[in-house]
C-alpha cells in the first residue's frame, strides 16, 4: 500500500489491523467499519499536528468584549476570536451556526464552512495565575511562555510538562525543581543541561543518570557521587575542578557543550529509552503494556502510534497528546479526561463520548458527527444541529455510507481546514518545510509579521557580556536579537536572578529557537529495526540506521552500565 500523500510504501500491522476492527460503529441494527488509512503513520500524524499552534502567540481583540487578549490567532486573521471569559458565557451559541447535511456534497467542505464562522477559544488555559503569556496550560503561577503542561510554579519557556518549580528551558519534566536546559528529566533538584536523567541533583551535562549526585560531564551511571567525564573523584578534588570552570561564561559553556556532547555519543545507548514497559516499543515510553511505535507516553495498554499520551489510555491508535481514563480513540489530537470512543477528532475531552469529525466538543457531550463548539452535555448534533435520538442515529448511518464512499470516514481534516499558516503549526517543529513545499501539499503559510516594539533599545546577541558576573539589571530594558531566527526577546527580573544565582550566561537565542535545538537533543519519533551491536538481537530503536552510536539492547545495555 502507498501513502496518498507522500507515495511511500506501507503497512499496518495485525494490530492496527485488529483495532480498526474494534473502532467499527454499530448504527442502529448496522456496522460500520473504520477503513484502513490511505495516509502512512509519519503522514497522519503531520496533517494532525498541522491543525495545532501551540507556541506562537500574538496579541488581538477578543470579538465580543473587545479587550486586548493573548492568543494563538494573529491579528490578520479573520476568524472570531472569544477571550475565555467570553467563550465559555452564555452569550454565545454554537447552535446558530447549525447546517443541514448535503449529501450532494462531501463531507469536509461543509464542516469547513461551520469550523470557520464558531467562535474560536483564543488560548486553552485553566485555572491559572499571573501566567497570560502561555497556552495549552492548567494550575500555572507566575509561569510564561510555557506550552503543554500543567501545576507549575515560576517556571519560564518549557514545553510538556507537570509538578515544577523554579525551571527555565526545559522540555518534558515531571517533578523537577531549579533545572535549566534539561531534557525528558524526572525527579530531578539543581539540575543543568542535562537529559534523560532521573532523580539526579547539583549536577551538570548529566545524560541517560540515575540517582547521582555532584557529578559532571557524566552519562549512563547509576547512583554515584563526585563523578567528572565518568571518573570518580574525591569530594576535594570534584569542587576544585568544578569550581575551575567558570560557569558563568556564555564562551567556557560552548567549548564544554561540545566535549559534553563527543562523551555523550561515544557511550553505548539503549535501543529504547524507558521503563516498566511490556511488549512495547517506542522511545521514551514508561509503564506501557502490548503497545507499539509510541513516543513519550506513560500507562498505555493496546495502542500504537501515539505521542505525548502521558496519562492513562488503552486502545488508542495516532493520538497527540492527553490521556487519562481515556478509550478508543483513533487518530485525534488533544483527547483526555474520561474521553471514549474518539475519531478523527480535535480537541474533545472531559468525558467526551461517541464523537466523530469534531473540534472542541468537550464536558459530557455526546454523539456528535462534525460539530464545533460543542460541550455541557449536547447531544445527538450534526454540523451542529439538534435531532433526537432516532433521527441522530438514522441520519449518522447515511452519513457514515456517504463517507466510507467519499473516502473521507476516519480522515483527520484536510490541511486547508487548520485555522493556522503550517509555519505556525508544531507539523513545522517536527516535518519542517519550505514555504514552496508547504503550499504545493496544500498546507497554509503565514506571513504575519508581530509589530516590533519601537522604544525599545536592541542588543544583539553577539554583543552580550560572556559572564553573567558583569551583567548589569539595565538588560531588563533591552530586547536581543536572536542570532539565528533574527526575533526579538526579553529577560525578565526572576530569570535574570535565576541566572545570577546559578551562574548561567544570558542565552543568546530566542525561546522558540531554544525548544527547537532542546527538540532536536532527542531521537525522531520513528523506529528503525537493527541488531544490538553486542549480542546481535533485533531491535526496534530510534536510533536510525546510519547512526554512529553503539545501540544495546536493554539485556546488554543494562550489563554495560550496572
Ligand atoms: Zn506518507
Ligand atoms: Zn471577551
Ligand atoms: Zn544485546
């Protein structure tokens, strides 16, 4: 089978296979199946990831009280934009958008016209305090431009993450408190640029450690103290090289990160990265039982092809994101909190139910087929309008049919529905593309350019002090000059303290720009077959086969290190 988008060859499995089956919906005395994808795994995935802004963040008006707001639609775009005050009134209905289905017409093109006249949520965040600038976010304080994550205290640019407190530039942490620069860490205290660490404290450039205190430039060791480049030290001779090297020096880092990282990829690596998993594979997965081809996920049961599904799922197939008493749910995004039985959907949570080919339908609703906007426990709605029961489920069988015909049952929107430019999108972070290349796969572009303060002064980058000892408060009113990206950031007062006390230099690169190089400290998400380079045992890592690292499998990695 070739993927109708990218023309490569692939195959679904017995289990994919075994789960569409699951994922057929009985209407009334009929069952329907859920076809086999005509889009490869890498494919699906892009056009969901398409349809999803997590990081760019503009400032606009809310179109019904007008008040400036934070959010992830740019001012040029036409779409109605409801501050969360507003979106979540009563003075609005997603009903007055209701459309009759026209089965002259394919499905997609009339869920477009109602996707983009409902009233847009202009950042998902919940309960949060002194924390505007960030999105996707719940039970933050004083946090900014964090994305994905949740119960977080003065925490400033991370993404995916939970339990944290005093952490600046972080992807993927759970339980951490003062980490800078660190990588997929868990239970981690005073931790600098490290990664895949787990209940590691006062250590620095620490990869793939466990338990390890005090120790520096270190990768793959288990409880050990006073370690520098792997070597056991005395206590005495640990502080004297530590303090010989001057931490606060934007220059002594770069020379360091390079030798860090040439130590780093000489050691043996584990074909794949986790724990407590069971006839799994993936990277980074924990707790994952008969579950394959997952990245970054904990407790799944029977899924595959999943992302970011960091809370309880079974029976989940291409999800992005969320778990948590969640079901049956194939090929979503943004699905949790007691969600069942989900397909191709964006957004639908909080005991969602028996919803197909819909977009921020949450809190208890139920049987819906193409609906936006939906929540407090609609039911039986299609393109947003009311039926009952049995005019629902006679009107959702002919529709089903209608579908399975047009080939469109079980497709993730099309990439001219997303509200959003593909640049602006996370498909960018992970398949990036041209501008050229973008529009010829019929994603959007956007060319929004966020005015540029104008009393600002502007430092760049390159003529920052090297030691943060010599930097004085006056940055607080600059904005630098990215290197790279050419965009403009600030340091604010409780990250300059933070770098002041833990002797770190002031980053020369934007934040944005940051996340994308901590993105690419970690694997693709895609598995390669190969044999352990000791025993010679297939193995399905991330590690891609022209790879120089020695990857193990966990039998000879785990003799290697212990
Ligand atoms: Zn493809
Ligand atoms: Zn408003
Ligand atoms: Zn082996």
């Amino acid at each position: 089978m070739h993927c109708n988008h990218c023309q490569q060859p692939f195959e679904t499995s017995p289990a994919d296979q075994s789960f569409y089956t699951k994922m057929s919906q009985t209407v009334g005395e009929k069952e329907f199946a859920l076809t086999a994808p005509t889009l490869c795994v890498d494919c699906r995935r892009q056009r969901r990831l398409a349809f999803r802004n997590e990081r760019n963040l503009y400032n606009r008006e809310c179109s019904l009280c007008h008040k400036n707001i934070v959010s992830i639609y740019s001012a040029d775009k036409t779409k109605t934009v409801y501050c969360p005050d507003c979106y979540w009134s009563d003075n609005w209905n997603p009903f007055d958008y209701g459309q009759d289905f026209d089965f002259s017409q394919p499905f997609f093109p009339q869920f477009q016209k109602l996707f983009e006249v409902v009233p847009a949520l202009s950042l998902i965040l919940d309960k949060n305090e002194n924390s505007a600038y960030n999105n996707s976010c719940a039970e933050l304080k004083n946090c900014y431009l964090c994305f994905d994550g949740g119960f977080a205290q003065d925490c400033l640019y991370g993404e995916t993450f939970d339990y944290l407190k005093d952490c600046i530039d972080f992807l993927f942490l759970q339980h951490c408190e003062l980490c800078y620069q660190c990588v997929n860490c868990f239970h981690c205290y005073e931790l600098f640029y490290s990664r895949f660490c787990e209940n590691c404290s006062n250590s620095y450039y620490l990869m793939d450690c466990t338990g390890c205190k005090n120790c520096f430039g270190c990768v793959n060791l288990v409880q050990k103290e006073y370690c520098w480049f792997n070597e056991q030290l005395t206590k005495a001779e640990y502080e004297q090289k530590l303090a010989s090297f001057n931490r606060g020096s934007f220059q002594a880092h770069a020379e360091m990160a390079e030798r860090v990282r040439a130590f780093w990829s000489a050691a043996p690596k584990r074909a794949s990265r986790g724990t407590m998993n069971e006839e799994s594979t993936g990277d980074n997965i924990f707790s994952c039982h008969r579950s394959f081809d997952n990245f970054d996920c904990k407790d799944l049961q029977d899924s595959a092809h999943c992302q970011q599904v960091i809370l309880p799922a079974h029976d989940c197939h291409d999800l992005d994101k969320w778990g948590g008493n969640t079901e049956l749910v194939y090929n979503s995004s943004g699905v949790g909190s007691g969600a069942q039985c989900i397909i191709a959907s964006y957004y639908t949570a909080f005991n969602a139910n028996a919803i197909y080919h819909s977009a921020y339908c949450w809190f208890g609703s139920s049987n819906l087929l193409g609906c936006v906007g939906m929540n407090r426990h609609k039911q039986y709605c299609i393109l947003n309008k009311q039926y009952t029961k049995d005019e629902y489920d006679a009107l959702l069988g002919k529709i089903i049919e209608h579908m399975q015909k047009t080939g469109e049952w079980g497709q993730f929107f099309p990439p001219q529905i997303s509200a959003f430019g593909y640049n602006e999108s996370v498909a960018q972070e992970y398949y990036p593309l041209t501008i050229e290349q973008a529009l010829a796969q019929g994603f959007k572009w956007s060319d929004y350019q966020t005015p540029a303060p104008t009393a600002t002064r502007i430092i760049e980058s390159k003529d920052l002090p090297d030691d943060i000892t010599t930097v004085t408060d006056d940055i607080l009113t600059q904005a630098i000059q990215c290197q790279i990206s050419k965009k403009l950031f600030v340091i604010t007062k409780t990250e300059l303290a933070f770098y002041r006390d833990h002797h770190i230099p002031l980053p020369r690169h934007h934040p944005n720009q940051r996340n994308q190089e901590l993105k690419a400290e970690k694997n693709p998400r895609k598995l390669w077959h190969r044999n352990c380079v000791q025993c010679n045992k297939e193995i399905d890592t991330a590690y891609s086969t022209d790879r120089i690292e020695k990857v193990l499998c966990e039998n000879c990695y785990t003799q290697a290190v212990i």
